[in-house]
C-alpha cells in the first residue's frame, strides 16, 4: 500500500477521511458502528482514549502525519474558512 501524505490535518474529519472513513474505522476499531465515528467527525472530536489506535491505524496504513501532536491540533485549533 502506498503512503498518503497530507500535508496538513485541519480537523478531526480530516483524520478520519485520510483513515478510510466511518465505516472502515468503526470495523478497525471494533466499535458500535459508523454512527460512533460519525458523531466523531460531527463534534470535530476524537476521545483521547482513541488517540493511541487512531495513530496505530495510521502507521498500519502508512498514512503519514498522524501522531499526538497532529491530534491535538485539530481539537484546539479552528478549522480555515471555506
């Protein structure tokens, strides 16, 4: 599988779209349903009981530039204007 690079993660729905998106995330992560990761993307938040198998995930899929500090970000900053 080839790497994805982003150059830059500007919010929580960011992550989870270069991850595969609700439902492949909510198979991966063994969790209720794409409505968890939905909810996720919705509040543009992400438990930080999550963080560690989010970046887990990341790594699997050589999906670069996703680590604590790119989480972070996401939660404190806000996103750009369309």
């Amino acid at each position: 599988m080839e790497s994805v690079v982003i150059e830059k993660f500007e919010t929580v729905a960011d992550v989870i779209d270069a991850l595969g998106g609700a439902a492949h995330l909510s198979r991966k992560l063994d969790l209720k349903g794409p409505s968890t990761i939905s909810e996720m993307k919705r509040r543009n938040s992400i438990p930080v009981r999550l963080w560690p198998s989010f970046i887990e995930l990341a790594n699997e899929q050589d999906v670069l530039g996703i680590d604590s500090d790119t989480l972070m970000k996401v939660h404190v900053e806000e996103p750009a204007a369309a």
